[in-house]
C-alpha cells in the first residue's frame, strides 16, 4: 500500500476499529511496572481489560504488525505500521503487549531462524504466550561482550551449557532465554554459537539483584550442566556473533525510542503543572522549571522526529547500522532528564519512599532506576564511541 489515498483509507479503519476494541482503561497512561503486559507462562493480568486489549490485537496480529502473517504478525508494510503506530498514539491507547520477543529475538529469528524455529516460537511471541530474557553480559564480559565465557560442549544432537550471565532483565520471570555461548575457544569472536532454551530446563538457576531503587529486573543467571537440544541453534554453529549484533542493533534502537520519546506518559509539562500550579495565564507557575521544561520538550520532539525519520530511511534500506547507537545514547539522556524535571516539580515530596500518597515512592524509586539507562543496552561512553568511529569516522586506536 503505497497511495496516500489507500493509507488514509487504511487510517480511518484503524481510528475506527481502535476506538470500538481499545477498553477505556487501557487509555489511561500506566502507572508502572505493575501495569505492563509482559505476557508469558506466569504472567497475571492486572484486569480483564488488559487480558481484551492484547487478544483483541494478537488476534489482528497487530501487537507486531510488520511480521509476516504466517508467523502471528499483522503483514502490513513500514507505511501502514507508522498509520498505526500515530493512530495508537493519538488515542492513548497502551501497548498491548512488551516483549524481549517482539523487540530482539523476533527480528533475528526473522532474519536467521531456521522455518522450524519461526513456526514454533514467532507466533507465541507475538500472541504473549512465552516471555523471553537475554543471556549476553557476564562478570567479566559487559562491554566487551566478545570475552564471554559461557561454554557449550557441543554433542551430536544436544549442547551442555555451564557458565554464568549477569544483568539478565527479568531472568526470575522469563520462560526461555536467547543465550550467546561459547564453543569454540580458540576464535574470539568467530567462536560464538547463539542458543535457546527453556529457563525451566534443569540445571538453570536466577538470582535478583537489588538497585538502588530498592527494586530491581536485573538477574544473575547460572547455568550448570544444561542440555539443549541441537535444533535450538539459531544460525550456523560458531556463527552466533554475528546474530548478536543484529539482535544488539534491534535493542539499542527500540530502548532509544522508548526512553526518548517518553512512552505511553502524559506530557510532562502536563505532570509539572499538577505538582506546581499553574499562573493567571495558563503557563506552569515557576519561571525556572517552565523554561527547563520547554528546552526538554523542543528537544524530545526532535528526538522524535529523528525516529520518523530514521523508520523512513530504514524503508529505504538507507539507515546507518550505527544510528541505533546514536539513537540509544541520546533516548537514555532524555529519559535521565525527564525524571530530573519530574523530581524538581514536586521537590522534597518526590523524595518520600514509603506511603500511599507517593505509591510506595513510585517517582524516586523510577527516577534511580533511570539511571542504569546510559548502561543497559550498551553503555553511553561505548555508544558515543560507535558513533565517533562508524558515524563522524573521527581518527582512533
């Protein structure tokens, strides 16, 4: 569909089909953690409208609306997902559904699944069925994610994994796991296999552990003696590297957007003016915060526009593969100041840690937490120097 005509035919059906099926209550913006549907085996749903929304929009295929119909998606194209995309965001309307699946392992298996691997896990990823976690970092590989040591012993029909991940988001809670090994130690890089199995396997164990936020996702993962079947290789064996980087080039772009554009909150202009008040004209109250705010939302809603325009020149296979560093970097330091200026509306209240009135700290708690965003997904000081090395092709080691 490439006519404009056809897409404002295809907006008006999907202004008017969101407006009947998107329950009220998920066009409120959430809360917090508690109100995002992450799916998977053990997942509780807050309400019976959070259980709708997401059926009614896995059943179009619309909670990842580009994939092939074949494997759960919508199969719409680039133009018709960015309707959608407006038309969600318009109404307000929730995510229906927040995946490591959709946002990572799904692209890669797109692009480097075997037809078994898509068959069997595109389509309960896209339905919510299965919660997924990432096996990358470990204790002495982070930023240099190639020194990983993880090891698979590779059998004729099966792999024994042992080894241990760190920093593995929602490890406690997730179903399967997406896991770089190592099997081969004599290559670096050319010596990775990119693995998937079920957290319930035997031999798998987590550990969460505590931020300063007094909360956490993070995990450490162990693994001791796990066996995984074969056919749960994706890609060629030792060929798992460069998987990784495509699945990495995926996350940094999807956690940049997120964080960037402030996703599914109220303007936070909106936000400052219930903590501060606003003055006989309408505008926030305090002079200082309101011009601190402005500067943030002009910057927030270039970032966006970036994103528009990154998502357009990706149609046109024209993207960059450094600009999901570029993007990861600047979305993580919006977000860091987002949470600065909501802390600054409502002063020495944002720093209560216990009580209903601040739901348990909820802003203090969110804004620590803010903090590990110029880490998680590659840190911002590695980031810049992508985008110095690939982008501004500056001189360096």
């Amino acid at each position: 569909m490439t006519h404009s005509s056809d897409l404002e035919d295809f907006r008006t059906d999907v202004r008017a089909w969101l407006a009947a099926n998107c329950p009220p209550e998920m066009r409120e913006p959430v809360s917090g953690d508690e109100d995002i549907c992450w799916g998977g085996r053990r997942f509780v749903f807050r309400s019976a409208a959070q259980r709708v929304w997401l059926e009614r929009m896995a059943e179009r295929g619309w909670t990842v609306p580009t994939w092939p119909r074949a494997y759960g998606g919508g199969g719409l194209g680039q133009a018709e997902a960015a309707v959608l995309r407006q038309e969600l965001r318009t109404l307000g309307c929730r995510s229906p559904l927040d995946s490591f699946g959709i946002w990572m392992l799904g692209p890669a298996l797109l692009k480097y699944g075997s037809e078994e691997q898509k068959l069997e896990h595109l389509p309960r990823i896209a339905r919510g069925e299965i919660r997924w976690c990432q096996g990358y970092s470990e204790p002495n590989a982070g930023s240099d994610l190639a020194s990983l040591a993880t090891r698979a012993e590779v059998y004729a029909d099966h792999f024994i994994v042992s080894g241990q991940k760190v920093w593995t988001s929602y490890a406690d809670q997730a179903d399967w796991i997406f896991c770089l090994v190592r099997t081969d130690t004599a290559r670096k890089h050319a010596g990775i296999s990119f693995l998937l199995f079920d957290m319930e396997t035997p031999g798998v164990a987590t550990r969460p552990i505590l931020l300063i936020s007094g909360k956490s996702p993070f995990c450490e993962t162990f693994f001791d003696n796990v066996r995984v079947p074969r056919r749960n290789l994706v890609g060629e064996l030792n060929g798992g590297w460069t998987i990784a980087k495509y699945l990495l080039t995926h996350e940094r772009a999807t956690i940049g957007g997120d964080m960037g554009s402030g996703a599914e909150a109220a303007p936070l202009g909106e936000l400052a003016a219930r903590a501060v008040g606003r003055d006989a004209q309408g505008r926030l109250r305090e002079p200082v915060l309101r011009s601190q705010i402005a500067r943030f939302e002009i910057d927030e809603a270039a970032f966006a526009a970036w994103l528009e325009q990154t998502r357009d020149r990706a149609r046109q296979g024209e993207t960059h593969p450094a600009v999901s560093s570029a993007l990861k970097f600047y979305g993580a330091e919006l977000n860091k100041r987002r949470f600065e200026l909501m802390m600054a509306a409502h002063g020495a209240d944002a720093l209560e840690w216990h009580g209903a009135r601040s739901s348990d700290g909820a802003l203090a708690r969110s804004w620590l937490r803010s903090k590990g965003n110029s880490i998680e997904g590659g840190t911002s000081e590695v980031m810049l120097n992508v985008v110095a090395k690939r982008i501004l092709e500056l001189p360096g080691d």
